[in-house]
C-alpha cells in the first residue's frame, strides 16, 4: 500500500487544484521530472520525498498539517473505491478500529 501514497497524493493535488501547483510542489520539494516517475511507480520507497511533498503541499496549497492530512485522507478513500479497488478496503475491516488494527 506504501507505494500508493505517491500516485494518490498527485491525484489529490491535481484535482483540488491543478498541475500548475504539483509543478511547483514539486519544485519546491527538490524533486525533478526524472524522480517523480520513479516516485509514482509503486516500486519505490522514499520517506524522504514523501515527507518533503508534504512539507511542500502545506506550503503551496496554503493548508495546516492536520488539514492536509484530513484532506489526504477524504481522497484515499474516494481514490480507492474509484479505481476499483474497493475490494482492498473491505477486506481491511467493516468498522474504523478494525480497519486501523489493520
């Protein structure tokens, strides 16, 4: 699941606002056109871009942590049952603590 984070953060990004803003979170993240298609693989682990488009998401999109995260966490799950992978999040448990036990 790790490596989903990447492609659903872009998503996110790209529809709450635009590829001019994942442009320059991107850039302000330090990370190039050559890293991000590695980063959105599904292959790569890298907490430190992930932590460093965080930072930078916050930064551009003008959000608090928590609200970032709120909001990450609202389009995980619409990405999810989206690309028809609502099967995954069933499978993770029909209540929220058993899913977080998970």
């Amino acid at each position: 699941m790790y490596a989903y984070i990447p492609l659903i953060w872009k998503d996110m990004v790209l529809t709450m606002t635009g590829p001019e803003t994942w442009a320059k979170i991107l850039l302000e993240a330090g990370i190039w056109s050559e890293i991000e298609e590695p980063l959105l693989n599904k292959k790569t682990r890298r907490e430190d871009l992930i932590f460093a488009l965080f930072g930078a998401t916050c930064k551009e999109m003008a959000l608090s942590q928590d609200d970032l995260l709120r909001a990450f966490g609202r389009h995980f799950v619409s990405f999810t049952l989206r690309t028809g992978n609502g099967t995954f999040l069933r499978s993770q448990g029909c209540t929220l603590p058993v899913f977080l036990e998970n």
